[in-house]
C-alpha cells in the first residue's frame, strides 16, 4: 500500500474523528457512557427485585398451603390473602387466588356470599399461563355458575376442558359438563358425554364410578 493510501485511509481517518471528538467532548461521553451504566444497572435491579418477590410471594403461598392442609383454613385464608394483596402478578399470587376462590365458593349460600366471589374475581385480574391452573380458574367459575345459569357454567367448563391436554383432566371437566347438561335437562346430551368418557382406554376409577352412577341416573330421566 502507497503512503498516500494510507494517510487517505477512510477507516483510520474515521478512528483518529472519533478519537478527536471523544477528547473535545468528553464530559458529553462520560456523561452518555454513565446513562448507559445506570439504564443497566435499572434493569438489573428490576429484575433481581421481580425474583425476590416471586420467591416470597411462592414461600408465603406455600406455608399457607401447608397450614390449610393442617386444617388451619382461617389462618391459610389470611396468609393467602397477604400473598395476593402484597405481591400481585407472581405464582404464588395465582395459587393464593385459587384457594381463596375455592374456599368463597364452598361457604357462598347467601346472595350476598355469591357477590363477595364475584367482586374477589373482579378486583383480581391476574395472568394465567399454567393451563392447568387455568382450568381450574375456569371451573370454579362454572362451579359458582352452575346453579344460578348453568349455560354459563357449560360455557366455562368447555372453557377449562379446552385448555388442558390430558386426558384425565379432559375426563374431568367433561363430567361438570355432564353435570351443567343434567341441569339444563339437556339428557341426551349429558348422555353423549359420560358414554364418551366410559368408552375411554384409560379412565380414573373415581371418574368411571361417578360417571356410571350419573349414567343410571340419566337412564332412568330417559325410561331406558
């Protein structure tokens, strides 16, 4: 290469500009170099302090669990109600919404009982990605459909049925539609879905025996 192409080199003119610029603006440098440092060190700090709270609001979910499997349903519901009011939007939240849901329902009698279900899935409005916890989102919400309008409750149901892929969930769910098709006096229907979950290769023993004893049921609705 000829002098003259190396004293007219783009590339090496370009690096000795920057070099230039760097030392005729270097408080502007610094000053872009250090926003960058603390851009990072934010995006750091956010998500090392999401995994703290997703790591609490789990152990805290977890020894409420724990104690509503003690027998302590009181105290778990408080501690359950903590994990949802402290650090919405985590898994730990999901699950404390879940029991709480499954515990409302279980104790709604009242109007007034079914309305304070209502407004715990109203002021909740959490993401699901599990479709397992989904469904069971989607059930106990048929489960306090299911006697007021059992359209809907099938409608959910449907819903939890749809989102899971295994077959003894399927098999579940399709029996609460069973359930919603008997209310809606929809027998024939209701008939169609236990015959289609008996006639599965593999079936849980708790589901078949409740399936048949819904099937004789629906035998005796239909005079067969």
């Amino acid at each position: 290469m000829k002098k003259q192409e190396i004293r007219h080199d783009p590339v090496r003119e370009n690096i000795v500009k920057g070099v230039q610029y760097t030392k005729d603006n270097k408080e502007k440098v610094l000053s872009f170099l250090a926003g960058i440092a603390i851009l990072i060190g934010g995006f750091s700090y956010m998500n090392r302090t999401d995994s703290i709270k997703i790591e609490e609001a789990s152990h805290l979910s977890g020894i409420a669990q724990n104690i509503f499997i003690n027998g302590n349903i009181d105290e778990a519901m408080v501690k359950f109600e903590r994990v949802l009011d402290d650090y919405p939007n985590t898994p730990g939240a999901v699950q404390a919404l879940m029991y709480l849901l499954n515990n409302a329902i279980d104790k709604a009698v009242t109007d007034a009982d079914k309305k304070a279900v209502y407004q715990l899935l109203e002021n909740h409005h959490i993401s699901i990605n599990d479709p397992v916890v989904k469904a069971a989102y989607y059930k106990l919400q048929g489960d306090l459909e299911l006697e007021s309008n059992p359209v809907k409750a099938k409608s959910f149901y449907k819903k939890a049925q749809s989102t899971v892929a295994e077959d003894g969930f399927k098999q579940k769910f399709g029996m609460d539609i069973a359930i919603a098709d008997i209310a809606l006096e929809n027998y024939q229907d209701a008939a169609a879905t236990l015959e289609s979950i008996l006639n599965s290769d593999d079936i849980d023993f708790t589901i078949k025996n409740t399936a048949e004893e819904l099937q004789a049921y629906l035998n005796f609705k239909l005079g067969i």
